[in-house]
C-alpha cells in the first residue's frame, strides 16, 4: 500500500500540469487559430494579387513607351512595396504587434536618408527625367556648361557625348533643379550668319550672292524662307544678316559649310 501511495502521490501533478497544458494550447487554438488562418488567407489571396497586378502594370508600361530603363526598375519597386504591405497586413491579422519592428525601419530609414541625401535626389531626378522626358537619348542639350549629345539616361546620372568626342556624366539632380537647353527637341534651328561691310559695298549685290549661295548650298531647309537684312548700322560700315533654317543636328556641320561658301563667293565677286 505504501509503494501505490509514494506513486500515485508523484503522478497527479504531472497529469494537472499535462492537462492545464493542453487546457492553455486548446484555448491558444480556439483564439488565434482563426486569425492564423485568416492570416494564410489573406497572404494566398494578396500573392496572386500582386502577381496579376504585376502583368497589369507591366502591360501598361509597354502600352505608354515607358523607357526601357525606367520600367523594370519600376516594377521591381512596386512589386517589393505590394509585398512589404502584404506583410505588414498579415502579421497584424495574425496578432503579433509590430511595434518593435516599425521603430527599427524608421530608424534605419532616418539613418539611411541623412546617408544618402545625394544620391536619392538623384536617383528622385532620374525618375521624374525618365517620366517626364524634358530629354531624350540621340538630342542636343546644353547643361551645366556642356553641349552635347545625350548617349544614355541612367536613374542617378546621363550621359553627354561632346562634339569633339568627350563623355561628360552630369548627375541627374543638377539636371532636374538648374538649365537646361534642348536645341534638337524642335527639329530644326535657325542659322544666323553675321558679315560686315564698308559703306561702300553695293546691298544689292550683297544680297544676290548670298541668295545664290543658299541655293547651291547643300542641307538647308526650303522652310522658313530665308531672311537677309541689315542687323545694325555702325560708324565704319554696315552688318548683313543672313537668317537660314536647317536641321537640329547637323547645325555645326552645315553653319561651316555655309560660311565656307560664303566667303569664298564674296571673294570670287570681288566685294569691297
């Protein structure tokens, strides 16, 4: 009797604690089983979601000509947000608080902005040059003091190729927040050629050779007509205006031409 006594009297507590164990996990069940399940639910549901929007968004891209660049960087973006949220949405469905977890990416964010203040701006002004398109890869653009051929758009930076061959990187915030000058947007510029004369040479005459140089002259355009004028009267003689129209991005090459022919016609008419 004794020997039943020692184990009966060292088992029930282990039966109390075993069943006040599955009494807390049953009642753990009861109140958080739904809110976990709903919580595998609603992250299912918000996966497919994201995935359809994803195709959605994608397809819209491609309907807007959105650049090339622009647009996976994009998407990769709104996706990994969608996720992010998605996240978020189901932890709080399933009860875990997220306090601890908001304090740490706002810090991290905080830190992160002070430590990159410069290349976010430029990597904002990338994306709104990209969206907006003051610009575009192949024209002619003068900023921060350089002229220039646009050869690439990149999300921080752009690329100028120079005339005489330099590659000049601009990053895009000074882009976005100072001049620019975009000479090949309309397609066609005007030439204005400069020439001065003594009070003794004949207007006329000017004018009839500098007709008959446009007309022999390759690459200028037949509209707007040409203008010749007298640009301003000084006390040594008189300047001659010559006002063509020609292609954006041939500009330099034609201006040379075209005062090239000039000169040599006036020499061969023997102006004075």
């Amino acid at each position: 009797m004794a020997q039943v006594f020692v184990q009966t009297g060292f088992s029930l507590p282990v039966n109390m604690n075993i069943e006040k164990f599955y009494d807390k996990a049953l009642d753990w069940v009861i109140i958080q089983g739904p809110k976990i399940l709903i919580g595998i639910i609603i992250l299912i549901a918000g996966q497919w979601l994201i995935k359809v929007l994803k195709i959605w968004i994608g397809n819209f891209f491609t309907r807007q000509n959105v650049n090339t660049s622009l647009a996976p960087f994009l998407l990769s973006l709104i996706s990994t947000s969608l996720q992010v949220l998605l996240m978020v949405v189901v932890l709080q469905v399933m009860g875990i608080q997220m306090t601890i977890f908001a304090a740490l990416i706002a810090s991290f964010g905080v830190a992160a902005g002070l430590a990159l203040s410069g290349t976010l701006q430029n990597f904002a002004c990338g994306v709104l040059i990209l969206l907006l398109r003051p610009f575009k890869v192949g024209d002619n653009i003068v900023a921060q003091g350089q002229d220039g051929i646009v050869s690439s758009i990149q999300i921080f930076y752009t690329l100028l190729t120079t005339f005489d061959n330099k590659t000049v990187i601009i990053p895009n915030g000074k882009l976005s927040n100072e001049l620019i000058i975009n000479l090949s947007r309309q397609g066609r510029r005007r030439l204005d050629v400069l020439v001065k004369f003594p009070f003794t040479s004949d207007l006329l005459k000017i004018q009839q050779i500098i007709k008959l140089t446009v007309d022999k002259t390759e690459n200028l355009l037949k509209e707007p007509s040409i203008n010749i004028g007298v640009s301003s009267i000084e006390p040594d003689g008189f300047i001659v205006i010559v006002e063509v129209w020609v292609d954006a991005l041939n500009y330099n090459q034609i201006k040379n031409t075209f005062q090239q022919q000039l000169l040599l016609d006036f020499k061969a008419a023997q102006l004075r």
